[in-house]
C-alpha cells in the first residue's frame, strides 16, 4: 500500500480519523500509540499494529452487516478494543454512538433514536446483559459484539459476537482481498459522521450531535495553532466515552497529533494507573480537581508531623504567590528561593502522588471551579486552565492562555473560532469545528443555527482584550418579584467552588427572597466531621448535624458578601441525600435538571418560603437494583447568618 493511499484536506492533513491512524502507521510506525493496563501489566500497540487491528475489526464489522451511514451503539468504560471498534466503524463509513455505561435500561431507547443502530459493542457481561433486555423490548441491536468474554461465553442468545472472533473473522476478510485493506483506508471522507454524541436533555429529550471528520480534525488543529496542544502528547483515557471532552480530547488529539493514549485497567485502578502514567496532558472536571485537592489534603492530615508542617508551611505561600503572578505583580528573589525549595520539598512529591509529574498542560471545563482549587494547582507548578465548549463545538471553543489567565474568564477564542455577542447577551460562535445542524431534528437545527451562527444558550459578555466571561444559561435568567434579574446556576457554580457542597439548587425566581436547597459532599463533610469527632451513620444523618448545618451555613454566608443585597440567599435546608442522575434530577454529566427538582421538591421549596423552622419530607428514591422506595425525613430550614 502507498504511503498516500488516505484522504487528504487542502492543508495536506488527513481528512478523516482513519486517515490520521494510517498516516501514523507509514510515517511513526514505531511509536507507541495505545497501552492498555492488563492484570497489572501494560500492553503496548504501535501505530502500525492499531492501523492493523481497526482494518481487522472493520472486516469484521462489515461481514455481520455494519452498514455505512449506520450507527453503532456503544457502551461501556474505557478499553482499547472499544477505541479500535469505534474507529474501524469510521472506516465502513459507519459511525460509533457511545452511552454513558450508567444509563438505565429503560433510558436506552433516548440514545438509539438515529442512525438505525442494528449493531451494538459493549464492554463486558453488565452491558451485554442491559442490550439483550433493550433488544426484548425494541427487536434491537441485532448484534452484540462483546470485549470482555467473562460470563458471556456460555450466553446462547442469538448474535451474540466476541471482539476476537470478529477480529479473526476480518482477518480472513482481508486476506483473501489483497485491496481491501486501501480501500476500507479510503472509504471515509470529511463530511462523513465520525462520531454520533447526545446532548445532555436537561429540557426533553437528548438530541443527537454528529460530529463529522472535518469538525474532529479542524478543532484538534485549531487548539494545536494555539499551543492547546502538541505532538506526542502522553494521555490518559479515563473519562466517559460518551462525553466529547474523552473523545475529543483523547481519541481524536491523540490520533491526530500522534499521541500515545493510556487506557487504565478499569476505573476503581485509575488513580493508581494514573501515576504510572504521569501524562503531559490532562483534563478533568472541575469535581474531580476537587476530589484531588481533598485526598491532598486527606493525605497530609494522615502523615507524619515534619510532612504537615512543610505542607502547611510551603502551600499557602505558593498560592498567595500564584495569586501574585495572576494579578501580574513582579516576584522578588526570596519569594522564587522559597518556590524552588517547595518544589523538592513538597510540590513535586504531591504532584507525583497524584500522577501529574509531566502534566505540561492541564484543563477543567463544563463548569466554573472554585479559586482555592484553582490557585492550589497552579501553585504546585501545574498550568491550569480553564476551556469553554459544547459537544456542538467538538468542545474547542475558547481556553485560557498562559501569561493571562484570568479567574472569572474561561479565555479567549481558539484559532478559526469566532465569537459574537447578540443583543440579548447570548454567546454565538463560529467555526470549521462546529457541526451545521442536529440529526433528524430540523426544528432544533433552525433554532440553534442562524447564519452560520450557532447560538450556544449561555449569557455572557467579552472583556477589552477578548476574553470571555461565561454567566449562565440564557434560558435560566429569571427575575425575583422585585425585578432583579439573576442567572441560578450563576450562584450555584459560586457556591459548590467550596469542597463540602456537592450539588446545589438556588430559587428565587417570582419570589421575593432566594432560598437553596444544598447537596453535601459526603466525603469531604465526613472527613471534616471526622476530624472533629463528630459520629454519624449515613449520608441522611451527617446532612441534619447541626455542625454541618453551621458549615453549609458560612458556606453560602461568604457567596453573600459577593452579591447585591436583592440577591442574597436568605434560607437554604441540607437535602438527606445527593441529586442522583438515575432518579432524574441530573444528567449523565452531573447538570441540573431544574424542571424536575422544582417538581419533586416542591413541598421543601414552599417550606423554604414560610416561617417552618423544620419540615418532614417523603421522597420516593429508585436504589441501585432498579426498585423503588419512600423515605421520610425531618429536615431543618436555616436562615443565613449574614
């Protein structure tokens, strides 16, 4: 096969994902371009071998019946075999549409809506079992293709396919037709669908977002231009395959900008393959740069004495003195003496605990982070930043820039990427790497899409020297019965920047006051009680302390002093337990569904409202085995003490 058998775009780079994978092949064939964690030992695959496993696998594919233009359902955790399925559907010119592996049965029939799905992978025995059940209710998918074979082997259902088999199956394929192998290279072109995501359905049902090979690849080049990121990036596949930021940000760089893309043995392992990892770039949501800063600092309260008074010693210099360096101040001698001394001493240990050793660039996005978080990091030497963009976006939209990152702003523009600011102050953008309409939805596709224009729903302005500030949903401005307008989700990103708030919902609008309903991160609020001898047994009860109530109370108490007197919070009651995805009141990506909190939780929110000082609340919850239940709690409503 000639090294130019692949499509190319204008600027000479590969058109289509499995252009870049064979352009990997001929020209960095040796390189490393997947390892995988397998009992406790890495498997290595170069780019030459990953170009030869997606051709088997689309063999394959293509002899059980994957169709191009169909789609292909997926689901499960992160495997390389689930990467390499995903791109070989590419190369029949089919495309792959991955579910979060936690979506309920009957949710499924949401996400198999386009691209008449006939054929599913999934992961292991937990997602073969949920697709035989949506195919005893639907007639569909035809075709399971299983990687894990535990437990399955003996199934006897019919189209039951493992990977290796199919695999073999493409092996044979492509030995018999010596031109197979260019022509499957081939097939695809830039406007064919490289992957199908859904939108988060926090109002109806999720839309289907197909993301084509020339949005994958004009993103990817557009951050790469603007120093988001570079060639041979060590990156670590952990996040939701689902979510654009994985598939973007892991696939789709790590294909195009010959990456080596480490998958962890499984999720309850990948803080621990993580630091085996150390990559040069990472990104995370700003919840789970919480998690790390609390097993940081759960870290140092279990260590030895010297440890915690280095700790204590070093960090709070390190992020005044980020606090400095962000502001533009100049740093004195002293000051860098001391911040190289913190780096052996305590900086460097802790970033090689937490496998970020070689992370060169850092992200968070999806929602704002608090500034303890944020200085914490960027003080232990890593840069980072904060990007802004939707899965409509291929998620590139802006990013901060170092040498000027601001904390309120999410930065400025990427290359190729436009911003305008409409009248009613929402944010529309403009980009080779924004998709052009919905799938079968012109109705949505009209209004979202105006002029070329995609109208992304978030209120925000853009500063003098271009950067942007993000304020909200436009769809959640409301006004209090006074007339003061307000975005809640505005507050509510302020309020969960503390670590002991893990969800939150704010009211107000119509009222006279603004009241809150809090979820409390039950890690971080129990390590803390712990550290004060506080017993509790369950999530309910540690909510209802009066300690906690305090604690959630100075909360919300220091978000106050940063708003206007007409939008202070003025009640607020700890919920016995958080907002659960699998109960309707958050999506899969953790946002509020506000419609259905505001239904579910009406009684509480009235009693928010009223002189009660406690209320007793019956909830029905759905436990993890899919049953259902009714709980009756008595919670106590607070007044914050401002």
């Amino acid at each position: 096969m000639k090294a130019t058998g692949w499509p190319v775009r204008d600027d000479g780079a590969p058109a289509t994902l499995v252009a870049a994978v064979a352009r990997n092949a001929f020209e960095h064939g040796e390189r490393i371009g997947f390892r995988e964690r397998e009992h406790g030992i890495w498997r290595e695959w170069t780019w030459a071998q990953v170009l030869e496993e997606i051709l088997q696998l689309a063999a394959g594919f293509e002899a059980v019946g994957l169709m191009p233009g169909q789609a292909m359902t997926v689901v499960g955790d992160n495997r390389a075999a689930i990467y390499f399925s995903m791109v070989a559907a590419n190369a029949l010119g089919a495309f792959p549409s991955p579910v979060f592996p936690d979506v309920p049965v009957d949710e499924f029939d949401a996400y198999m809506r386009f691209g008449e799905p006939r054929i599913a992978l999934a992961e292991d025995q937990e997602q073969v079992d949920k697709l035989l059940d949506v195919r005893a209710r639907t007639g569909r998918p035809e075709i399971i293709v299983y990687d894990d074979p535990r437990g399955v082997a003996a199934y006897e259902a019919e189209g039951l396919v493992s990977v290796e088999r199919l695999r073999d199956m493409g092996s044979q394929q492509l030995a018999s037709d010596p031109g197979k192998r260019t022509a499957l290279i081939g097939r695809a072109g830039g406007d064919d669908i490289a992957v199908l995501l859904y939108s988060s359905g926090t109002t109806g049902k999720p839309k289907g977002i197909p993301l084509r090979h020339r949005n994958v690849v004009s993103g990817v080049l557009n951050a790469e231009k603007g120093g988001y990121f570079r060639l041979h990036e060590e990156l670590f596949a952990y996040l939701p395959t689902a979510w654009v930021g994985d598939y973007i940000f892991t696939l789709g760089a790590g294909i195009v900008l010959v990456a080596t893309i480490n998958v962890p043995e499984r999720q309850e392992t990948a803080l621990h393959d993580l630091r085996e990892v150390a990559p040069t770039f990472y990104l995370a949501a700003p919840r789970a740069w919480d998690n790390m800063l609390t097993r940081v600092q759960v870290g140092m309260a279990d260590s030895t004495p010297l440890k915690r008074r280095l700790f204590d010693f070093f960090l709070p210099r390190a992020v005044e003195l980020e606090r400095r360096r962000l502001a533009g101040k100049s740093i004195g001698i002293k000051d860098r003496v001391l911040d190289g001394i913190g780096q052996v001493l305590v900086y460097g240990p802790i970033k090689d605990f937490l496998g970020l050793s070689r992370a060169k660039r850092a992200f968070t996005g999806g929602e704002a982070m608090g500034e303890d978080t944020f200085l914490f990091f960027r003080g232990l030497g890593i840069q980072l930043k904060q990007f802004y963009g939707q899965t409509e976006t291929c998620a590139l939209s802006a990013a901060q820039v170092e040498g000027s990152v601001r904390l309120h702003t999410v930065g400025r523009a990427m290359p190729g990427v436009a911003v305008r600011i409409a009248d009613d102050g929402e944010i529309l953008l403009k980009s080779p790497s924004i998709i052009e309409a919905y799938l079968d939805d012109p109705d949505a596709t009209a209004k979202t899409f105006v002029d070329g224009w995609l109208r992304t729903g978030d209120a925000g302005y853009l500063e003098s020297e271009g950067d942007l500030v993000v304020l909200g949903r436009v769809s959640e401005v409301v006004h209090t019965a006074a007339g003061e307008r307000f975005i809640p989700n505005f507050i509510e990103n302020r309020i969960k920047f503390a670590s002991f708030v893990r969800n939150v919902a704010v009211f107000g609008a119509g009222r006279d006051d603004l009241t809150a309903i809090v979820c409390i991160d039950y890690e971080a609020v129990g390590h803390w009680a712990e550290r004060r001898a506080i017993t509790y047994g369950s999530y309910a009860e540690l909510s209802q302390k009066p300690e906690v109530g305090d604690l959630v109370g100075e909360v919300i108490a220091h978000v106050n002093e940063t708003q206007p007197e007409p939008l202070k919070i003025r009640r607020y009651v700890n919920l016995f337990k958080d907002f659960d995805a699998d109960d309707g009141e958050i999506t899969r990506t953790r946002k509020l569904r506000r419609s259905v909190i505001e239904d579910r939780y009406a009684p509480l929110i009235e009693a928010l409202y009223s002189a009660s000082e406690k209320v007793v609340y019956e909830a029905s919850i759905t436990y993890e085995d899919g049953t259902h239940g009714v709980l009756t709690r008595e919670l106590e409503i607070r007044k914050v003490l401002v």
